[in-house]
C-alpha cells in the first residue's frame, strides 16, 4: 500500500552522536491512518449502493407525468455524485495519499451541497403530494391515478430519507479527511522545525 508506512528516520552525525533527521527521506503519511481507520472503503461502499438506488429510482420516477424530483433531474446528477464519492472513497482506502484525501474531501463538499439542493425540493414535492392526495383524493375517480400518487409520495420519501443518510456518512468522512490533513500540515511544519534545529546544532 503506497504512503502508509512511516518514512522519518534519525541518523546519527557529528562527534557529539546529535540525532537529526534526514534531509533526504520523504514525509511519513501516519496521519493520513486517521483517515484508513474511518473505514473510508466500507462507507464508500454504503455510498455506492446509495447511489445505485437513487438512479434507478430516477428512471422510474422519469416515466411519471407529475412534478417529481426528476423536474431538475436530482436522481440523476445526485445519483452520480453518491456514485463518484463512494469510487474515491474505495479507491482512496487502497491507496492512500494527501493528494487523493484532499480529492475526497472536495468530492464530500460537492456532494454535500448537491444533497442540501434536493433534500430542500424533495420537501416541496412531498408536501404538494401530500395535499393533492388529502385534498383532492375523493374526488378522483380511478383508483389507479389515487394508488400512483401514493407510489410517487412513497419514493420521494425514500430518496428523501436515502440523502439523509448520505449526508451523515458524508459529513463523517469530511471529518476524517479534514483531521488527517491538518495532522499531515502539522507533520511538515515540525519536520522543518526539526531539520532546521539539527543544522543550527551541526554547525
């Protein structure tokens, strides 16, 4: 597994046997274990199956004639970030680096805000499902147009309650992502403060 393993190492200069740290060897990436022990390929996995769902409750909802979510296309494009962020999670946990982390998180953010997007039309749909079933339910006369009202309301909340979750699991790996790269920036300013005092201690 590449940039997992600890690369900081003390050799031994100078009369006075004073430890120091070489110059030539790479940053260790310990902290980004913080993000590996936030089991980023589990969720990412979660994430997927989210995603999966949410498309291919888009397609049934695209064949319904009634305002739904898919008026802005939300089971599609949302569908793709769960999709996207539930790839670089998996694929992040393999093969860990700053780099990717910082993809991640970005990944998270976008995915965030699209969710904020539809959690807030979702609302609007589940309300005016809600008051043409309640209100105007008596006087509909085929029970079938009655009964798909019902299936509309019942997948939107589903999509609806789906994005939640999401949202819970994204906002945790944000989290994670964002504490190992803090402790990865920390890293590099102490490795500096260390080379710097071993040079002042050499001369």
């Amino acid at each position: 597994m590449e940039d997992t393993e600890p690369t900081a190492r003390g050799t031994t200069r100078g009369k006075d046997g004073t430890q120091e740290m070489d110059n030539t060897v790479l940053l260790s990436s310990k902290p980004l274990h913080r993000f590996i022990r936030g089991e980023p390929q589990i969720l990412g996995v979660v994430v997927l199956i989210f995603g999966c769902a949410e498309l291919l409750m888009g397609f049934q909802l695209a064949r319904d004639r009634h305002e739904n979510s898919t008026l802005i296309y939300i089971p599609f494009w949302q569908g793709a970030l769960f999709l996207i962020s539930g790839n670089l999670s998996i694929y992040t946990g393999l093969h860990p680096s700053k780099r990717m982390v910082t993809v991640c998180l970005a990944m998270y953010v976008v995915s965030l805000l699209g969710i904020l997007v539809s959690i807030g039309y979702r609302i609007f749909c589940l309300v005016e499902l809600s008051y043409i079933r309640f209100m105007y339910g008596p006087y509909i006369e085929k029970e079938w147009t009655y009964n798909r009202f019902a299936q509309l309301f019942s997948i939107e909340a589903i999509l609806f309650i789906s994005s939640v979750c999401v949202s819970a699991l994204l906002i945790f790996l944000s989290a994670v992502a964002r504490l190992a790269l803090k402790s990865t920036n920390t890293q590099v300013l102490v490795q500096h403060a260390l080379t710097a005092r071993s040079n002042t201690v050499s001369t």
